[in-house]
C-alpha cells in the first residue's frame, strides 16, 4: 500500500500539472477561527450577506461536511495581471473569465485521480459553507494578514483558492509563520476606513461589498470614497509588499479583453451586458446594479461631456439608478462650478 507521504507527493504533483500553483494538505480536524467567525456574524459586520450566518455547523467543523473525511486539500491558482488604463477600476479578479467553472474543471479530475487511490471526496469552488483562508493557512498556503486576505510569499494575495474534502489521508504541511510585521499599509489605504483593526474587516464598508454584494442604492457616506472603483477594490492588496514579486497569471482566460468606456456602457440594454459579461463574475451583477456603479464613478471622476448620456438615465425604469444618475449629474456640475471660479 502506497504510504501517506507517496500519496501527498503524488497528489501535489497532478495539481500542479493540472495548472493550479499551489497546493497544501491539512486535517479535517483543522481549527477554524471559530469564536472570530461567530463574533464577526454576531456584530453583523457581514452586512446583508445573509448566508454567512446559515450553516455555521458545517462551515466551522468541516467533517460535518463528509462522513470519515480525513483531510483537506487545498488548491491555490494566480490570478494577478496590472490593471489596465482606463476609466473606471475593476478589481483584478474579475477583469477576464470567471474562474469557477476553470478551477472546477480542474478540481474534479484531481478527484477523479483521488478517487482511482480509493478516495470520496468533495470538492468546492467557493460553492458551500467552508472557510476557505483559515483553511488554506493551515495548509501551508501562506498567512492571514492583516488585510483579512491570504499572503504566500511568492503569489503574494491574488489568489484563487479551491478546497477538496476526502476521505484520503495526506500529510498535513506546516502552517507558514505572520510575516506582516510593523507593516500597516493595507490599514492606512482602505478609501472606507473597512479595518476596525488589524486582522478585522467590517464587510459592510467595503468597496467590494458597496460595489459587488449590496443591492439597492449605495449608502451617501460612502459614494465620494469609491473614487473611480467600478467593480470591487484592489486597494489593500496594491499596496502590500508581499504583492511586489507578484507575476501575471499564465492563464489567459483570466486576462483582461477590453471594455468600452463608461459613456457608452451606460447605454447598454440588457442583451449588450449579456453579450458582453456571459461568463464573468460582473454578469451576476446584472445591469442595474453595473449602472448603479456607472453613476458613482461618473459622479467622482466625470466632466461635463459625460451629462448628456447620465440625463438618459434619469428616465430609466429602474429608480436607483435614475436617482444615482441624478447625484452624478450634480456632482459634475459642482466640479464645473468650482473649476470655472478658479479658471
Ligand atoms: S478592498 Fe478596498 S475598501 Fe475593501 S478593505 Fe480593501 S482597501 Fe478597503
Ligand atoms: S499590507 Fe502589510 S500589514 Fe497589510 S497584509 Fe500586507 S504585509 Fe500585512
């Protein structure tokens, strides 16, 4: 019988064969920031991400989720490409194809070789209740920062994480040391003040969170700091110096293809975002919420050419986004203002 250490060598090798950069193995008993978790969902500091409070049993004791599971294996792939130059920021995860359905792919033919070594396994692509970073810490996949975010000293934060539980069991790699130190930087960046300290984010201030899972209207407070951040925000992970050996990702699907500028997207029906989005993260956005976020960043970084196309939107069916429109339209007028007085 093939030994433990054989099979986690052997497992190690068809992942990254497979194309994912990493991957690191823990026990199914691994420890789950549980009372950090409980206490996050108890401050509603998840905002009106609902389903983080919904099956707390299985997300916090993983062998809940497989009967005689025995380990954890926990896949990461590099996302990271620069931004593009052009109005309106997307954060990098969502510039190119949505990475579910590729990492998936992959994730099943590393659980059909598993099964062939007389495994059952589970495997998630941020699709159940699992905990994915405190996970992929104690599988050697690097630390949790300050930032909230997994660091890895060569990918640095930009990367895909994928989980398979099974019943095989492999030797668990050794946790990687906090290599954040005196550094603050992620902290003293965030436009929205989001860290209440280090190691702690309330979601609900989040650009990712205001931009990506809030629905409805984006709260006053916050629209003048989303600047020019249109889809989600790179702030905390641009400025982290573990991101500075960071490599663009050999996968092409995930590079960026173009977009039009924000003027003409904001005159898109609905059959134009399709066309445009299908299979992407921002096409479970849908188009009044891209429109939402159109507006905001019109309002904060638009001229005067950009009213025309924003007085379209006041007739638009759906009120929030006529009155995000309406707000922009009076942003840029009071910036005109202020520029023809000092002009
Ligand atoms: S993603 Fe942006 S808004 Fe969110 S915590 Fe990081 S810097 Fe702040
Ligand atoms: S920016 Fe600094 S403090 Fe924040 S996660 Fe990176 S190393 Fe840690």
């Amino acid at each position: 019988m093939i030994s433990s250490t054989a099979l986690t060598d052997e497992c190690r090798i068809r992942a990254l064969e497979l194309g994912f950069d990493l991957c690191g193995f823990t026990s199914i008993e691994v420890k789950l920031w549980r009372d950090y978790y409980l206490k996050w969902i108890a401050d509603r500091q998840h905002g009106t991400m609902s389903w983080m409070e919904r099956n707390n049993d299985r997300r916090l004791d993983p062998a809940k989720i497989l009967p005689e599971a025995k380990s954890i294996v926990v896949v990461g792939m590099n996302y990271y490409q620069p931004d593009p130059d052009r109005r309106g920021k997307i954060a990098k995860y969502a510039l190119g194809k949505d990475y579910h359905k590729i990492m998936y792919k992959r994730l099943k033919r590393l659980c059909t070789w598993m099964q062939e070594q007389g495994g059952v396994q589970k495997p998630y692509i941020d699709t159940g209740p699992l905990l994915e970073k405190p996970m992929a810490a104690s599988a050697g996949l690097g630390w949790i920062g300050k930032s909230t975010l997994l660091l890895h000293r060569k990918h640095g934060t930009f990367l895909f994480l994928g989980v398979i539980v099974t019943t095989l069991e492999f030797d668990a790699d050794s946790k990687e040391d906090d290599h954040c130190g005196t550094c603050t930087r992620c902290l003293d960046v965030c436009p929205t003040d989001a860290f209440p300290a280090p190691y702690q984010l309330h979601a609900s201030r989040c650009i990712s969170y205001l931009t990506i899972e809030h629905h409805g209207a984006i709260p006053h407070e916050f629209r003048e700091a989303i600047g020019d951040r249109l889809y989600g925000c790179d702030d905390c992970l641009d400025v982290c110096p573990w991101n500075r050996w960071a490599q663009t990702t050999r996968e092409t699907r995930f590079h960026f293809t173009g977009l039009p500028d924000l003027r003409e997207m904001l005159d898109w029906n609905e059959n134009d975002f399709k066309d445009r989005f299908q299979g992407t993260a921002i096409a479970r956005l849908k188009l009044p919420r891209w429109k939402r976020n159109i507006c905001v960043v019109l309002g904060n970084i638009g001229t005067a050419d950009d009213i025309a196309v924003l007085e379209k939107q006041l007739q638009a069916s759906d009120a929030m986004v006529a009155e995000h429109a309406q707000w922009a339209i009076e942003r840029i007028q009071i910036r005109s203002r202020v520029e023809n007085e000092k002009g």
